[in-house]
C-alpha cells in the first residue's frame, strides 16, 4: 500500500483493543505494521500490487509536495 509520501507492505493490522485482525472497514481504527513511515492524518491509502509500485507512488506523492511548498 501507498499513504501519503509512507509506502509499504501490510504486515499485520491491530485494532483498538490490541488484537489482530484481516480486514479494517471504513472509519474503524487501526494500527498497521509494515509501512516505510508514518503517514500524515486524513491520507488516503492506494493499494498497489507490488511494492516497487507503492514506492513510485509515494516518492511521486513527495515530489508533488515539495514543489507545492515551495510556491
């Protein structure tokens, strides 16, 4: 998966109460092991299928913000 400028892939998802689980449906909290780093709040995750392409997305997700800040 790609989030934001993170990257990675999904090694385990933990809930709320600290148990594992398969599956996060939406506006159901999760702690995900396995990313590059920790994305910024509110980012959309982008499932990718493989993770040289989830690293494109990221560093192009990167890119794009740094000549957003600079303007």
């Amino acid at each position: 998966i790609a989030c934001g400028s993170a990257y990675g892939k999904v090694r385990a998802m933990i809930d709320d109460k600290g148990r594992r689980v398969k599956e996060a449906g939406p506006s159901m909290p999760v702690e995900i092991l396995g990313l590059s780093s920790v994305p910024d709040a509110g980012e959309t995750f982008v499932a990718c299928d493989s993770e040289k392409d989830a690293r494109n997305f990221a560093e192009t997700d990167r890119k794009s913000t740094r000549l957003n800040s600079s303007h």
